[in-house]
C-alpha cells in the first residue's frame, strides 16, 4: 500500500449536525456488515448480468435485437449511469452543487436504479476512498496487496468487485450522516430493493406493450436490464480499478488516480479521475480541451433550469494551480 504525498484540496464536507444523532436511524437494511444472504444476492446480481453481456454478442449476431431493445437499454443505461455521476458522486458525496428538494430525490432515485446498492452504503464507501484514497484505509485499491505485478493482478481483481464481498462495511453515521438525518434519502436507501426491482422490469414492460408480444418483452429485459446492468456495473467498477492504475497525471494528487479517455463516454465523464482526486469538489471532471464530460452538461442544463445552485465550476486560477509542473496540456 503507498504512502500519501501531499494534495491540493478544497473540501465542502456536510455539516455533522447533532454529534450521534444519526446513530437513531438505519438507512439500510442489512446494517454495517454484510449477510450470508446479502452476499448470495450480491453475487447472483453480479453473475447473472455478467453471463447475459458474454451473451449479447451471438444473440445481436442473431438478429435478437431490436432498435426498441437499442433504445431502452441506452436510455437506461444513461439515466442510471447518471443518476450514480451527479446524484451519488458529484452532488451527495462532495456537495459540487446544492439541488432542489425535487432534483434531489429524483438523482437519489436515478442513482438507486443503477443497481449499486443503497445511497448511504455508496456514498460512505466513497467518501472513506476519498480520505485513504490508494492508502491502507482505502476500500478497493488496487495498489492493496503492494506493487509486483502478481499483487497488482490480485489488486485489480479486488479494485474492480471483490471488496464488494466484505462483510465489514463502510460505518454509515460516520462516513455519511448528513444523509441518514435526511428522512426522505434515508427512505429511498432502505427502500433499494424497490427502485432495483422497478429498474429490471420497467424495460420488459415497455417492450411487452410496445410490441404486444411475450417475445418483444424477453428481449427487452435481456437488453435493457441485463446486459444494461452488466455494462454499467463494469464500467463503474473500472473507476476503481483501471482509473486507479494506469492513466495520464497531469494534476497533483496524493494518491495514483489517472485519465483513462477511453472510458470517458461510458462513464458520463467520470474517468477524468486524475482532476476528480486532484480537487474532489469540482462539479466537471473533463477540465481540459476535448475532454468529454455528459454529467458536468447536464450540471449545467439543471443550473440554467434553476434546479441547481452554488455549482462548483473549475476556474482557469484552480486548475492551475493543480497543474503538475512538468506535464502539458494533453490528457
């Protein structure tokens, strides 16, 4: 495990309240460790996508896809992988933006339907990253078991799920309590199982009506939800691992966060990662010329609406000042 150099920072962290308040309420269901039952559904949920996405490619080849399958599982993926970005990440986790009360519940909502597991759990998972980031302390680094390339191989795979299956979780009222206080986000957390259940069988539910067939609604749920959830989950998971190994660092951080550009598009902006460690309160992560960055639009587009406020934009002085001394411009 590295060490942690010095970093730049400029945190808003949540305001703790009454000091252990939030120990009164529980906002999940399985408390702070992980079940025997937990870990077989987490573990089902896992590789039941996993084997529709090695399956999608035969069946497309098959023509087992329609544009209403193509459709649903784009629309859904992005609502999801968005709801995660600028609900869970940059709005809950580091306060990038204040929301309204309706926007706020709706990204809460979004984010839960990307099947990642409840609010809190997320957000204290990554707030506690973010205070031992690529440390001993850090949740899933993939620098976990040292620096040969054998260890790097097993820290990878841990990185990237297999701390997902530790039984001791993240403490949620000491990572998360501003959360817990929050009666309406604490019920959308203990209720995951319904917004999980209701991301799966919304698209087999619009491809059944659409085409009026039992078929049109099977190839639905395989596209739309499966291979859908499959990707996103990979994708975010990527973020730990690959974004936390390879990649170019052109801002200082304290730990081996980098830019992986090619994950850019799938990730809604969120493997500009490099910038993201560098100053965690910036609500654009993609700071550079070309790079893409979908969450921090839509940031912009609820901003325009009125729906978010205070939105912490990158200025030319803050990104200079996170500038490595001996790198350029290209990222």
């Amino acid at each position: 495990m590295t060490t942690q150099p010095e970093v730049i920072t400029e945190s808003r962290e949540p305001d703790p309240g009454t000091p252990g308040q939030e120990s009164q309420f529980s906002a999940t269901r399985g408390g702070e460790s992980k079940r025997s039952i937990e870990q077989i559904a987490l573990l089902l949920f896992i590789c039941i996508p996993f084997v529709a996405l090695a399956a999608a490619v035969p069946l497309a080849w098959g023509r087992g896809m329609s544009w209403l399958d193509l459709g649903l599982m784009v629309g859904m993926y992005f609502l999801g992988c968005h709801g995660i970005t600028i609900g869970f990440h940059r709005h809950f986790t580091h306060g990038s933006f204040k929301a309204s009360r309706p926007l706020k519940i709706g990204l809460a909502i979004a984010g839960s339907m990307a099947v990642e597991g409840p609010i809190v759990r997320w957000v204290a998972d990554h707030r506690r990253h973010h205070k031992f980031s690529d440390a001993e302390g850090d949740p899933h680094s993939p620098w976990r078991y040292g620096e040969t390339l054998p260890a790097l191989m097993k820290g990878l795979w841990w990185a990237h799920m297999g701390w997902l299956f530790d039984e001791e979780q993240t403490p949620q009222g000491k990572y998360a309590p501003d959360l817990i206080r929050d009666p309406a986000i604490r019920r959308i957390s203990r209720d995951f199982w319904l917004w999980t259940a209701i991301s799966l069988l919304l698209p087999p539910v619009v491809g059944g009506l659409v085409t009026m067939s039992w078929y049109g609604a099977f190839t639905a749920f395989f596209w739309g939800s499966l291979v859908r959830v499959a990707l996103l989950h990979h994708v975010t998971w990527s973020i730990n691992s690959i974004c936390h190994a390879v990649g170019k660092r052109p801002f200082k951080s304290r730990d081996r966060s980098g830019n992986v550009w090619w994950l850019a598009v799938l990730s809604c902006g969120e493997s500009w990662h490099n910038l993201h460690h560098a100053d965690p309160t910036c609500a654009r992560h993609g700071v550079l010329r070309g790079q893409i960055d979908s969450s921090a639009r839509v940031i912009r587009w609820f901003e325009m609406a009125g729906w978010a406020t205070d939105v912490r934009w990158p200025t030319a002085e803050r990104i200079a000042a996170r500038r490595q001394e001996d790198v350029g411009e290209a990222a």
